[in-house]
C-alpha cells in the first residue's frame, strides 16, 4: 500500500516537473517582473489586446468626435495634446483614421476580398476585418502629413510616409502623449498583423515610457504581467 502510495507520488512530481518545462511562461510569477516594470493594472480599458490572434470579435468602443474622427473618448485630451504640440512644432499633421464601426470595417473586407479575387487569405494579408482590427477600439490612430479633402487623407497607407519628418517626430515623441508605435516591422511574431499604416495606438504615458524605452511591442509588455494574457501560435507569423 505504501509503495503505491509511493509510485503515485513520484507520478505526480514527474507530471508537475513536465508541466513547468512544457509552460515555463504559464509559471512566470510576479517575483519574475522586471523590477522597473510600471505598477499598473494590465487588465484596464488602455491595455486592451486586438491582433491576429487576439480577437476583440465584434466590440466597439464608445467613441468621441476628434478632427473628424472618432475615439475613445478618454483618449481624445492625450491625442488633441499630441496634435496641437505637433503643429507648434510646424509639422502638418491628421488623422487619417481613428474609430471604425463594423458596418465599415464589412464594407472594406468585402472590397478587399474582391480585389484578391475571393482569396481569404490573400485579403486577410492586405486588410485587418472585424475582430482583429485596432481602429474598432477606438485606441488607434493612423497619422499622416497630406490631406486629399475633409475626409480623405493621403500617404497614410503609403511607405512613403515612414520616410517623411512627422513619421520621425511621432515615432519620438508619441510615448510623451501615452501612444506608441504599435506594429514595429521586427515583432510581427508577436501581432501577425500586416500593418502598413503610420499607426499608433494609446497605453498611456507610463506604459508608453516603458514600452518605448525598452524596444517591446505591446504583446511583450502585456506578457511581462502575464503571459496568459496573448495568445501566439507557434506558426501564425504572416509571410
Ligand atoms: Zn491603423
């Protein structure tokens, strides 16, 4: 009775050892954080996670009206700060796009989808739909320098516009407002979205800060309060 007492003690301990190698992240416990790390709340309404991966399905923000677009409106002071410091800097700057609804977002996919002659895939490479799409968050904005007429903007989508002097200054500046970079070229591991866009997206200031100055994608930053938070699939990185 004892030695099978025994053996399944021993079967536990082995099954708990594998468990730990086979989900080391899952363990990372709040002893392993970074002593630097901003004490925060990773659960807030700023830190809300939207990727390839990470579905907010069909939420939408409430949203306030900013320079013809849309936000959520807790983050529309911090954006109105940034566009305001940006002109007294002498730089032209919009938003080309802020919020997005999902009757938009529809309208979209489906053009993509028929401009990649109905191929999925080929359309979820060239547009971010419903779910997986920032703008529906109200967080997000994507900047430019040229405006077409009141609602339309040029350059945003064009790589053209990480060559120009506001691109720079925003990538600089951004985290001052609470905004960062959000898709950097080198971490689409992490958000396997294709993101074309001068598109930054708000954490607020400390999150910012730490996240800029540290060279992390959000996905990072979230993971280091707890990895259960992002999901990443082991081949999920677009071509
Ligand atoms: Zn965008």
């Amino acid at each position: 009775m004892k030695k099978r007492f025994l053996s399944v003690l021993l079967l536990c301990v082995m099954l708990a050892a594998l468990c730990c190698s086979v989900f080391p992240a899952a363990t990372a416990a709040a002893e392993d954080r970074p002593d630097d790390l901003p004490d925060i709340d990773i659960h807030s309404w700023e830190f809300r996670l939207c990727n390839a991966y990470n579905s907010v399905a069909f939420y939408i923000c409430e949203y306030g009206g900013i320079e013809g677009q849309g936000l959520d409106p807790r983050v529309v002071p911090y954006a109105q700060e940034l566009l305001s410091d940006a002109r007294a800097q002498g730089y032209t700057i919009y938003m080309a796009q802020g919020f997005r609804n999902l009757e938009w977002l529809e309208n979209n996919y489906k053009s993509v989808l028929r401009d990649c002659e109905y191929d999925p895939v080929a359309a979820a490479r060239a547009f971010q739909g419903i779910g997986v799409n920032e703008h529906q968050t109200g967080l997000a904005i994507d900047f430019t320098d040229q405006m077409k007429n009141r609602t339309n903007f040029y350059r945003f989508t064009d790589p053209e516009i990480f060559d120009s002097e506001l691109y720079a200054w925003l990538v600089e500046h951004c985290a001052d407002y609470g905004f960062i970079l959000r898709y950097p070229e080198e971490k689409a591991y992490y958000y396997g979205v294709a993101c074309p866009h001068a598109h930054f997206r708000f954490v607020g200031k400390e999150a910012a800060r730490y996240i800029t100055d540290h060279d992390l994608c959000l996905e990072e930053f979230i993971m280091l309060y707890d990895p259960d938070l992002v999901f990443i699939p082991e081949h999920g990185r677009f071509a």
